[in-house]
C-alpha cells in the first residue's frame, strides 16, 4: 500500500488512464471489424484515411505499440488495394 501522497494520487491517475487507453483501444478494435467487413472498394477508400488517423493517434498516445500501428495500417491498405 502507498504511503506517500504523491504515490496515492499516482496510484488513482494511472487507473483513470487505464480505463480511458481501454476504451480508447477497443474503440479502435471495433471500427477495425467494421472496416474489415466492408466490401465496396469506394467506401473503403473513404475511409482508410480516418482509420489510419485513429491508429497514428493511439501509436502517439502510446496505447498500442508503434509498430503494431504500422502493422494494421499495412495490413488494411493491402485489402483495400485488392478490392
């Protein structure tokens, strides 16, 4: 258990930033199946840009890995280059 002030309040804002990388990260997760379901070519177009935009800003806010970012970019601009 903390026993300093400063560890107690570390203990609380490390919890609120927990929840809200969750929430954050699964927000993410499902927008990723639901373009990952899409299957016209000109929507996919569409929105790759806003996808790739809420994976840069997760890898910046360091929620998901750097690399795991560029993974899902890649991985989401190759099904829409073989619609």
């Amino acid at each position: 258990m903390a026993h300093h002030k400063s560890a107690k309040k570390r203990i609380r804002s490390n919890e609120a930033k927990r929840i809200e990388n969750r929430y954050y990260a699964k927000t993410m997760r499902n927008a990723l199946r639901d373009f990952r379901a899409l299957t016209d070519k000109a929507v996919a177009v569409e929105q790759l840009p806003k996808m790739n935009s809420i994976i840069d800003k997760l890898a910046k806010r360091s929620v998901i890995h750097k690399n795991k970012a560029a993974n899902l970019k890649s991985k989401i601009a190759l099904k829409v280059n073989a619609m």
